[in-house]
C-alpha cells in the first residue's frame, strides 16, 4: 500500500500551521489544527486521484510547533 506524509509545522511569524508533504499539489495553510486536519481530509483524496493516485493509501501526519514561555 502506498503510503504519505503530511506534517502540520507551526509558522509563528503568519500565526498559521502550513503543510510540508510529499502529496503531489497540497498546500494547507489554516489557524488552527482542526482546520488543518478537516482540510487535509477534503484535500488529500482529490490532489491524490488528480495526479493518477487509485486505490487505497496509508497517509500519516504529525503536528510540529514551538512557543516560548517566561517561568
């Protein structure tokens, strides 16, 4: 089974989570991850099927982010 990634990584400079990935033509950008994990669902079955992609695949994602605190 064919598998891909997604990773959300937090920019903090746009205040967005934006996509890296290796599904042909996704490119996420969205405020929060809910956003971004509904986005991904919609987006990743149609760039697949619009680039030859048929059947079943494996998509693995993960979340990156930082943020700086003062104890």
């Amino acid at each position: 089974m064919p598998q891909y990634h997604v990773e959300a990584r937090w920019d903090p400079e746009a205040a967005v989570w934006v996509s890296i990935s290796d599904v042909p033509g996704l490119v996420i950008e969205t405020a929060t991850l809910a956003e971004f994990e509904a986005l991904m669902r919609a987006l990743v079955p149609e760039m697949l099927a619009d680039h030859g992609v048929a059947g079943a695949v494996s998509v693995q994602w993960n979340a990156q982010g930082a943020f700086e605190v003062a104890a």
